[in-house]
C-alpha cells in the first residue's frame, strides 16, 4: 500500500471516529514534538551508525549475541 493510500485510510477512519478520548490522544500525538528533534547529537550519531551497520549487512543476530554474553544473563 503506498503513502497516499495509507493516509486516504486513516483519513476515512479518523472521520468515522466518535471517541471523544481517542481523537483527543491523536490530538495530542499530533502535536507531540518529533522525537529526533528531543534526542541529543550523540543519540543522533549512534542510531545513524546503526543503520550504516545495517545497511552493510554488519551485524550479529541474536543468537550470536547470546552466545558472546551468555555468561552475563
């Protein structure tokens, strides 16, 4: 489903709406600050590493990383 379909769905959805209580929590999701902006530029360079990681298929699964800190659970 691409963007614009998603958001014509939550459109339609939102206007079925009659909770007063949850249209005010979108209310207030939609005015909340984007997280990105609160976070610290070292947060910022850590999660942007992370993706380079990713992105580079540089990484260790799960059970790899049970096995190095197994000792320490």
């Amino acid at each position: 489903m691409d963007i614009q379909t998603k958001k014509y769905h939550l459109i339609e959805w939102i206007t079925k709406i009659r909770d007063n209580q949850l249209l005010d929590k979108l209310m207030k999701l939609a005015e909340e600050d984007d997280w990105w902006d609160e976070i610290s530029q070292a947060e910022k360079d850590a999660i942007e590493e992370g993706l380079q990681d990713l992105s580079e298929n540089s990484f260790f699964d799960h059970s790899e990383v049970r096995k190095l800190y197994e000792k320490h659970l």
